[in-house]
C-alpha cells in the first residue's frame, strides 16, 4: 500500500503515522508513505496558496492550480498504470467506516488530498477526486487528521501490518458487533474481581460469556448495531 498524501501540513501526517504500528509497517517498506506539500506549488513569490472566495465570504480558499499541479507531480511519482483512486477529506463526504476501510485496503496506491481553510476551488475537485470522504459530523480545522485516522484503519488491513497476535478480523465491527471487556492481571483491582468464568479454564463458557458480552455491549452502546445483528440472528436476541 503507498499512500500519496497532498497537503499544507505534512508534519502533522508524517509525526501520525510514523509511530506505533504504522511506523513499524513504514521501518519493512510494507505501506509506504510519500507526503506532498501543496505549499511546494504555489504560483506566487510570496508562497500562497489561497485567495478569496468569489461571490464574498469568509475565509480563504485554497487555488485549483496549486492542487493540480501537486497531483501531476504525485501522478508522475506513481508506477502503476492505472489511474489511483483520489480520496478527498471533507465533512461534506460520505462516511467512513470499516466497510469502506476494507475497500481502500484494495488499493495499491492511494492518493489522499487535505483542505484547510474554507476549502477547495470546486474546479480540481471535479477533475481529480473519486471519492469524498469524512470522518464524521463534525468540523476539523483541517482534513489531516481525518486522512490519519483513514490510513490507519485501512493499514491495519494490509497483510503483515499487524503481527500474529493481532488480528484485524477478530475485533470490532468485523461481525457486526462491539468487542467484549478484557482482564488481565492483577485477579482483583480495587476490590473488584476477574470474572469467574474467564478463571475457570472452561473454553466453551469464555466463548458463550463472552458473546453475550458482545451483545450486551452493542445494545445497550449501539442500539442501531444491535437491531441490525438481531435481524440476521433472530435467535440470538437478548431475552431481559
Ligand atoms: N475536514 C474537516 N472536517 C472533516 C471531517 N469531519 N472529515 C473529513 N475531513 C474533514
């Protein structure tokens, strides 16, 4: 997987995800990281990138040429003869989720480009972008932190991204339901004790109580995950 990020901030990308697991995946070469800064194609001596919104308003938007010119170069940086995919941050896009983490995960190479300011001259966006993406209804002051939060979830789905011990199939969302609560030592904290059955050595009773942890945790944290579930797996349905 090699990510094409084009930005005005790629510290905040580059400090993100060269870290933790995903800056171990970058150390083995097995996603690679390639950060453009927009700012590198400014038209003007003074290094702008932004001007005024026709028609008024506030805040700055940022140039079609600037963006365009970053995508050639990035373009012109990328081996594969198809075309990647240009995925654009925005709150104005469609929502991420694992779904579409397992999509992009697909990819070999994808081109990520962050707004600022008020956001991009609408021209570049209709000639380049493939997919609009948000992270969630809310405003960022910028879209990397959301590409951050993209490529971490699609790198955690590139085959030897994560070790042995962590499997990207066996949590969270991978059939539909919130993960079950974990212990570890000490077997009692603060006057609160381990679970009995996780004590028992019993692994069919870990395995019932523990998806019927799942379900209780989705009902009562995610109604609408729950309902979903329920109707594929009627049988499955909470009884209290
Ligand atoms: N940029 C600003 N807010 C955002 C959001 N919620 N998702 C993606 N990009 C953004």
């Amino acid at each position: 997987m090699n990510y094409y990020v084009l930005s005005l901030f790629p510290e905040i990308i580059e400090n993100s995800l060269n870290a933790s697991i995903t800056g171990r995946a970058i150390e083995k070469e097995i996603i690679t990281l390639t950060s453009v800064d927009i700012r590198d194609f400014s038209d003007n001596k003074h290094m702008k990138v932004d001007d005024y919104p026709y028609g008024g308003g506030a805040g700055l938007v940022i140039k079609p040429t600037c963006v365009y010119d970053a995508y050639l170069h990035t373009i012109s940086l990328i081996k594969n003869k198809k075309k990647p995919r240009v995925v654009y941050m925005t709150p104005q896009g469609s929502v991420f989720n694992q779904k579409k983490a397992v999509d992009f995960a697909k990819e070999e190479d994808l081109i990520i480009l962050c707004g600022h300011y008020e956001g991009i001259d609408e021209r570049v966006l209709e000639t380049i972008v493939t997919d609009y993406v948000s992270i969630g209804d809310y405003v960022l002051t910028g879209g990397e932190i959301a590409s951050v939060i993209v490529m971490d979830a699609v790198s955690r789905l590139v085959p030897g991204v994560l070790g042995n011990s962590e499997s990207a199939f066996t949590d969270t969302f991978s059939d539909g339901l919130l993960e079950y609560p974990q212990y570890t030592r000490p077997e009692e904290f603060l006057g609160m004790k381990v679970p009995e059955v996780l004590r028992s050595g019993h692994h069919g009773n870990v395995e019932k109580w523990r998806h019927e942890q799942k379900l209780i945790r989705t009902r009562k944290n995610r109604p609408d995950l729950y309902e979903k579930y329920i109707m594929l797996h009627p049988e499955e349905e909470l009884k209290d």
